[in-house]
C-alpha cells in the first residue's frame, strides 16, 4: 500500500529520467492527473495517457536533442506528515522562474506563477526544475 501517492509518482519520474526512459507509468489518481497536467502545460513532460482500464497513467518524458532530460529536479515539498501552506505574497520563484512550483489552491492545481496572477495561496505540493 502506498501512503504517499504523490511522492511515489515523482520518485518514479525520477528514476525513469535516471534510466533515460521515454515514458514511465504511474499509479492513476485524480491528483496525480492534475500536477501532470501543470507539468505538461509548462512543458517539463512530453503527454499524459491514461491506460484503457483507469488504474494507470503514462506519463511520455521529455528530452533535449542530445538525450538530455528537460527536467533536472523535482521533489516533493508538502508532506502527509508536514504539510506546507503559504499565502500570494510568498508564493516561490524558483531557479529565477526556470522551475515551476505546483500549488494546491481552492480552484485546484496550478503553477505558482498562476495562482500569483489569480490572487491565490495554497500548499506547495512539489517543485520542478
């Protein structure tokens, strides 16, 4: 049993690019879906496919034209165990806005730049660079 999906789907992000990997499936979960599609809409993975029977997802991974992975971190921020909320004025830049930050707010998933445009905090779910 999981306890953690969401650092179980990033850590297999994470050893997927390690390997070189042109995809990775992960564990299906609405969360799951949401932080992939703000890492899609930043352009740090490729597409999201969703297995014809629900349970998984499979995330095609993005590289350089040399074989250089487009993401060079990501790691989970908030925890089950500690949890990190912030309001819009402290909201990260990170890597001077080359990273995302993935935020939960009340409107639901979005990169920290987003919900610093919609006047919104949230808990930092994880970061990207």
């Amino acid at each position: 049993m999981i306890h953690d999906p969401i650092a179980d789907m990033l850590t297999r992000i994470r050893n997927a690019i390690a390997r070189e990997h042109r995809f990775v499936h992960v564990l299906y979960s609405k969360v799951n879906i949401n932080i992939l599609k703000v890492l899609s809409k930043a352009g740090f993975i490729d597409r999201v496919l969703v297995s014809a029977d629900g349970r998984l997802i499979r995330v095609y991974l993005k590289y350089t034209s040399d074989r250089k992975s487009i993401i060079s971190g990501i790691q989970r921020v908030s925890t089950p165990g500690r949890r990190k909320y912030v309001g819009v004025d402290n909201l990260p830049v990170l890597r001077r806005g080359l990273g995302k930050t993935v935020v939960s707010t009340s409107k639901g998933m979005m990169s920290a730049e987003d919900a610093r445009r919609e006047n919104m905090g949230g808990e930092l779910i994880c970061s990207v660079w």
